[in-house]
C-alpha cells in the first residue's frame, strides 16, 4: 500500500501511541521512521517536489550570508522559541540572488552587467527592503588622481524608437577613500516596478564616474566578489513568542513509561542534503510512552488515527518551535527561511 507524505505522518504518529496492536518496532527503528517523516516534512514546508541535486555548490563569502552563517550558530536560528498559529509552510524572510544569463536582446546591447531573473516564489512575496551591492576593487600599484568619484547605477529601459535599450540613472553613490570594498545601493522601488511590470526588467549598469584608473567594478569571474541582491521580505505569519512548560525529557536507557520527549539529531550531511547551507543538523526531538486520558493532537505529525471501536490517548507534542534555514533552491539562489512546528518542545498525552 502506498502512503502520502500525510498517511505516513499519520501512521508514524500511531507507532508512537502506546500498546498500539499494529506496532511493534523498537524505538531506533522508531527513530529511523521519525527522520524519514522529518525529511518529507521539511520538502513540503519548503514548497520543494524533491530535494535539489547539486553538484558541489560553491557558498559564496559574501557579508550578508557570512551575518546569517554566524546567526546560524545560535541556538535561537537552530530552534527559534516562536510559536506559529495554523501556519504550516515556511516563511521566507530573506532572498539572495545573483546575476543570471540575460534574454539575447539585453545582452545584444548593454554591458556585462546586470540581469536578476525574478522566480514564482520570490515574485509572491512583499517587499519589505531591497539591497543591491557591487564590489569596487582598488589597484594598489596605481597612483590614485581621482577626485570625487563616485559610482552610477542604471537601470535599463526601452528606447522611444526601436533600437539599442537605453539606460536611466537610478541613483549614485560617492567612492570611499582607501581600500577596496562592498556598496549598497537601495532598490526596493526598482524590484517593485519590475514585479509590477516583468517586461521592463532590463537589467541595470554600473558605471564609475572620475575614474581614473585605478578603481574598478568586479562584475563576473570572482564568486566572492561578484554583485548580489538582497531582498527581505514581510513575514504576514500569525506568530508569537511561545512560553515554555515543564515537560519530561528521557534518555532511551531510562525505562521511563509515561509519556516523554527523546532526543532526535537531524543531520542533513547524513542525508547528502549538500544544497542545506545552514544548519547542518539541528535537535528535532520526539515523543512516545504511555498516556491515560483520551484527547486530539494539537499538531499533523503527532496525528492519531481514531477508530470506531474505540480511542486510545496518544503521546505527541503539546508544543512545537520552528527552525530557520538557509539553502540553495534549484536555481542556486539562496533562500533564508523559517520553517514552523519542526522541534517537538514538550510532549503530552492528547
């Protein structure tokens, strides 16, 4: 019998119930069927049909994911204590995305740089702030004449009359004095045109105004250097801050029979998951033993199949938290998500 990703949960979930006649699985197999419903479950809250194939993926050094990357080793982005109401799939709070191959027309006629392809998922999303950044690199061996000059972004728009795309100045940007280094320029308007109308999605320029030499854009070739947009978007989830309840822990060589929580490692390089930036693992957690009184499950992954003849209460999670990823999608864009109801926080008899 085939079982969707659903039944299985739901049928893991009755494994979990005590002196349930249809199993008989000792608790590392039980283990075992919690980790495969988890990797199922983190699919489908990611919105992905199956798990990207990437062959070694290049994480660039880039400041905003080296931020996120040591946010990461917090134990609040490995199991945040936020507590989301009916809300399943994740949240995505921030997209980083790199230049893409232009449509002929724009690279036919206009500089090597820019073009971002907006994908369905980020077109969906609300804008909250938009960030593009480009790196300006200093050759230390040239004696330096500039005066004043200061970097040009340009977006490109269609011609009046049919012919070479022409460019508009968006903003500019004074060139610091010294060494080399990142600028940002702010471009929530732009994308906000763009999403409104995809086809004026031109590209955009750079262009370094007083240069006399000795200052360049790094625009393609070096993965560390090479501009990136940085979109953070709304997060309209209706969360809040969940306070914490006692709860029994247990270690699987107590012998404990009531109902409790067990430790559970996720580790996704065990799962060959090499396109899961951040975190490498993280403690789901789960929950067995034996409960008294009959009550409903508060969450799908604790879901305890009823029958007619009779009820038996169910151990399972009283209260969930949820974690935050960073990963690369199938277009290598990098994706940083919150991800509800993945860590079991307290277990109960429901």
């Amino acid at each position: 019998m085939f079982l969707t990703p659903t039944l299985f949960i739901a049928f893991l979930a009755l494994c979990e119930c005590s002196r349930c006649p249809l199993c008989a699985d000792p608790m590392e197999n039980l283990k075992q069927d919690r980790l495969q419903a988890i990797q199922q479950q983190i699919l489908d809250k990611l919105g992905l049909p199956f798990a990207p194939n990437l062959t070694d993926p290049k994480i660039p050094n880039i400041p905003p994911l080296l931020r996120l990357l040591e946010t990461s080793r917090n134990a609040e982005l490995a199991a945040s204590r936020v507590k989301h109401e009916d809300n399943y799939h994740a949240k995505t709070k921030t997209i980083i995305m790199f230049p893409e191959k232009a449509p002929t027309i724009i690279r036919e006629h206009s500089a090597k740089c820019c073009f971002f392809q907006f994908r369905e998922k980020a077109s969906r999303l609300r804008i909250s702030k938009a960030t593009l950044d480009v790196f300006v690199k200093r050759n230390p061996n040239a004696s330096s004449t500039n005066r004043d000059p200061q970097i040009k972004l340009y977006k490109r728009v269609f011609p009046v009359t049919e012919g070479i795309p022409e460019k508009e100045l968006v903003t500019t940007k004074p060139i610091r004095p010294g060494q080399s280094g990142w600028y940002h320029f702010k471009v929530k308007k732009l994308l906000r045109e763009w999403r409104r109308e995809p086809h004026k999605n031109l590209g955009v320029e750079f262009e370094i105004e007083g240069n006399d030499g000795s200052l360049s854009l790094v625009t393609e070739g070096n993965e560390a250097k090479k501009p990136f947009l940085e979109v953070f978007t709304h997060d309209t989830g209706n969360k809040r801050r969940a306070k914490r309840r006692a709860g029994l822990d247990c270690d699987p060589y107590s012998h404990e029979r009531r109902c409790c929580r067990y430790e559970l490692t996720v580790d996704f390089e065990k799962f060959s998951w090499n396109w899961i930036i951040a975190p490498k693992r993280f403690r789901a957690y789960y929950c067995t033993g034996e409960c008294q009184e009959i009550m409903l499950p508060m969450y799908p992954h604790a879901h305890m199949v009823k029958k007619s003849t009779g009820k038996r209460p169910c151990c399972s999670p009283t209260k969930m938290s949820s974690i935050s990823m960073i990963y690369f999608d199938f277009n290598q864009q990098i994706m940083f998500e919150e991800v509800p109801a993945m860590v079991a926080e307290t277990c109960g008899c429901t």
